[in-house]
C-alpha cells in the first residue's frame, strides 16, 4: 500500500533536526508502505528557497514545497494558503504515485490544510498532534475554532502523549477519533557505556558531576530557569566542581550566555551548541542527569533517550512527561518554573546512585518497531 506524508516537520540539509522523529518514524514504515513526502516550507516572499534532502531520506523521494503564510495575524487564512500551495503538487504528485493514504503531521495549518484537500480530492488521512500545536494553539481561538471545524474529517488523530488526547478531548474531539502513541527510540545508538571514557572522548571535564541540556533555547524550554538552577548547585559545597553542559541553539542562546556570565557561571557552564544524535548519544552516556526544565512539553524524544541510555531525569511536571517518568528511580519530577525545586531534583538525583540497567530496561517499551506497528494498524483502518 501506498502513503503520503505531509508536514512542515521534515528535515533537509539546512535543518537536518527538524521533524526528524517523522523521518525516523517513516524509515520504520517503509518495510510496511510504499510512502513518498511532501516537505512543506512556509516561507515569506524573501527567503531563501532550494532546499535539498538528506541522503537518508531519498528513498521516499521528499518534493519540498513553499508555501506563503502570514505571520502572528494570519490564524484565518494560513491553512488557506497552505491548501492553495498544496493543491496543484498533491494532484500531480497523486497521478504519479496513486496513494491510498495521507499521514498529515502538525494539526494547524498543516493536518488542516490536508482535511480540506482531502474532501475535495477524496482520500482518507490521519493527523499527528505533535505537542505546541495543542498547547498553544487551542488557546488561540481562531485556530482552535479551525481545527474543530477540519479535524473531524480526520480517520484518527494520533497524539504524542495520552495528555494531548485528554486537551484534544476536553476542547470537544471525539475521545475515539483520539490515539495516544509515543515515540520509539534508536536502542543501538542509545545505550549506556562508560561514563570517563565518553567525557574523554569528548573533551568534557572527567571530575565531578554533569546535568546535560539537550533542546532548543526557546521559552517554552526554558533553558534560563536550569541556568538559575545551577547557580544554587554551584553555590553548594557538595557539588562545588558541577557543570551544566548544554547542548542546542535558538533565539535565547545569546541571553543564556550573558545570563550564564552574570550568575559566575562562565567556567560551569559548557555551551556545546547543536549536535547530532550521535554526539548526543555520546553526551547522555557522559552524564550523570538529564534535565528537563520546560515550560510544557508532550512526550519529548530525549528523555526516551535518556532513558535508553539509562541515564536519570530531572523534569518539570508538565504535559506528557509525568506519563513516562513514573518512578522515582527514573529521576524526579518537579514543579515548573521554580529554580530552586529544580535545583533540589537535580541535587538529589546527583547524590544518589542511579541503577542505569533498571532505568533502560524501563526504556525498551518505547520501540520504533511497536510505533510503527501501531501507526500501520490505524492507518490501514483508515483506508479501509
């Protein structure tokens, strides 16, 4: 059977991190579908255009579109606009390749763009509820007022946490229409190893405790709460020789340094920038806990990870997280956007002894392989 992904959320050569659980979700698809992509790229007039694929990805052959969309004011036109660029590359795209199915992720302007094509072209698809565009966007009431109208047509709306189907629900989806399916994990990359060996590997300093960072400098992150954090563990005898290592960018990267100078964390801190998933992996098996400090969150990939690697987390009490992180000995859940609760999580898992085999073993059952055997079950129901 054949399958179209459409998303914003797929990565290229520029980008080669955004959406990648999509890419990684349709790689373990592939031996189940025949699945081509469309890459949405909403741009304004003047952006650059051109954008190129992974090699990894030329298998399912990723068509990159632009697509026009206007910024903050434009919650009553965008999926509009979205529809009108899609329009004309999902018919000649459907000619060529007849799928039997579209998997549409990013439920507005993207999902809701497919669910208006969908009716007039005739074919069934499934939305994927990602995380922000459930959090946010049902506060926002024209957008809220869009995906209600569209996303019924919908065969089945996966979300990325059982929370985001209970938001879903609670703003008036059927609670039927709604499936909660995590994310796998790549066990053969994420895996535990010595801890001295992979700072020496990576140049990390092989005394005293690590708290890793792994995502974006943007507020809803909020990588500045964990920088505050570490300014009580800096000032605390017992872990007088703690660095935070971070690793990501984003528009707050530059304000995390300044913030970084201004608490005396200049030495303590280790800005390491954007990596990919093996030197993440690397990093994790470094460390000695993950820390979460978000604002609101689904199910994010890296405390999975983290997981895999049987590292410890320290998360705020958010979204999805508390569906995952179920036990004490998998690290600590604390309130957000307090810095000195955080700082306790984080002191307490650091003077504790982690059993990193229990905490992995409590990782496998996220597998790609169970994902993508439950995402095959629902799509095969919608075409049927």
């Amino acid at each position: 059977m054949k399958l179209l992904f459409v998303s914003n959320l797929f990565p290229d050569t520029r980008e080669p991190q955004r959406g990648l659980d999509n890419a990684t979700l349709l790689s373990h698809l592939t031996g189940r579908w025949e699945i081509r992509a469309i890459a949405l790229r909403p741009v304004l007039p003047w952006h650059r255009r051109g954008w190129q694929c992974r090699d990894v990805d030329r298998p399912i052959a990723p068509a990159y579109v632009a697509v026009p969309y206007v910024p903050k004011i434009g919650s009553a036109w965008n999926h509009r606009l979205m529809a009108g660029a899609l329009r004309e590359p999902l018919r000649k795209l459907r000619a060529q390749f007849a799928f039997d199915a579209v998997l549409a992720s990013w439920l507005y302007p993207d999902a809701c763009a497919v669910a208006a094509l969908g009716e007039v072209q005739g074919f069934p698809f499934v939305a994927i509820a990602q995380g922000s565009d459930v959090h946010q966007y049902l506060t926002i009431p024209a957008r809220r007022k869009i995906m209600r109208a569209a996303l019924p047509r919908a065969a089945a709306i996966i979300t990325r946490s059982a929370e985001l189907s209970r938001l879903l629900a609670e703003a008036g989806f059927a609670r039927d229409q709604l499936h909660p399916i995590y994310n796998g994990i790549d066990f053969t990359r994420f895996a535990p190893a010595d801890p001295p060996t992979a700072r020496r590997a990576l140049g990390l300093p092989e005394a005293g405790k690590i708290v890793l960072f792994v995502g974006n400098f943007y507020a809803i992150k909020n990588p500045l709460l964990l920088l505050e954090a570490h300014a009580h563990l800096a000032g605390d005898p017992a872990f007088a020789d703690c660095h935070l290592v971070m690793l990501g960018g984003g528009p707050l990267e530059a304000e995390a340094h300044a913030l970084a100078n201004r608490l005396g964390l200049d030495r303590r801190v280790i800005f390491a920038g954007r990596q990919d998933a093996t030197s993440v992996a690397q990093h994790m098996q470094a460390a000695d806990v993950l820390a979460v400090p978000s604002r609101n969150e689904g199910v994010p990939n890296v405390i999975l990870e983290a997981f895999a690697s049987g590292l410890p987390v320290v998360a705020t009490k958010v979204g999805g997280i508390p569906e995952v992180l179920s036990e004490d000995f998998l690290g600590r859940l604390v309130e957000p956007g307090n810095d000195e609760t955080l700082a306790a999580g984080l002191r307490a898992v650091l003077a504790s002894t982690p059993d990193r085999s229990r905490i992995r073993n409590h990782g496998r059952q996220f597998s790609w392989e169970r994902t993508a055997a439950a995402y095959d079950t629902l799509l095969r129901r919608a075409v049927r």
